[in-house]
C-alpha cells in the first residue's frame, strides 16, 4: 500500500472513531467518504468536506442524516 493511501486510510479510521456524535453518525460519514473516494475526490478534498461536514453537525447537534433544510439555512446565515 502506497504511503499516500496509508495514511488516508488511518485518518479516515481516526475520523470515524473520535467524537461521540461522528461515532453515531459513522455509516453515513462513512458512506459520505466512500462516495468522494469514487467521485475521484483526492484525499485531502476529503479532508476539508468532512472538516465542513463536522463542522456543521457540531453547530446543528443532529445527525447527519436528521439535518433539514431549514437547520442549514440557520447555519449559513
């Protein structure tokens, strides 16, 4: 395994094992993740939308899957 994909394959399982609400949120991080991976994103594209993405969940403190639009209009204004 290249150095490069060891070391996105250890920061994605630190990801989805650090802070209790992306423990209950991990299949769909995981899914989200997954999904980039195959879209051809490059690791570090990855990177900064799961730093969005947990930064959202952590100001709205909903599951990723429960946010609604209205939660994310409060976020951006």
């Amino acid at each position: 395994m290249a150095s490069r994909e060891k070391h996105y394959n250890n920061w994605k399982q630190n990801v989805l094992n650090n802070e209790e609400y992306l423990k209950e949120n991990r299949d769909a991080i995981s899914k989200f993740l997954r999904d980039l991976s195959l879209n051809g994103r490059a690791w570090r594209t990855q990177q900064s939308y799961f730093t969005c993405l947990k930064n959202l969940m952590h100001k709205v403190k909903k599951p990723f899957k429960e946010m609604s639009e209205e939660d994310l209009k409060e976020y951006f204004e």
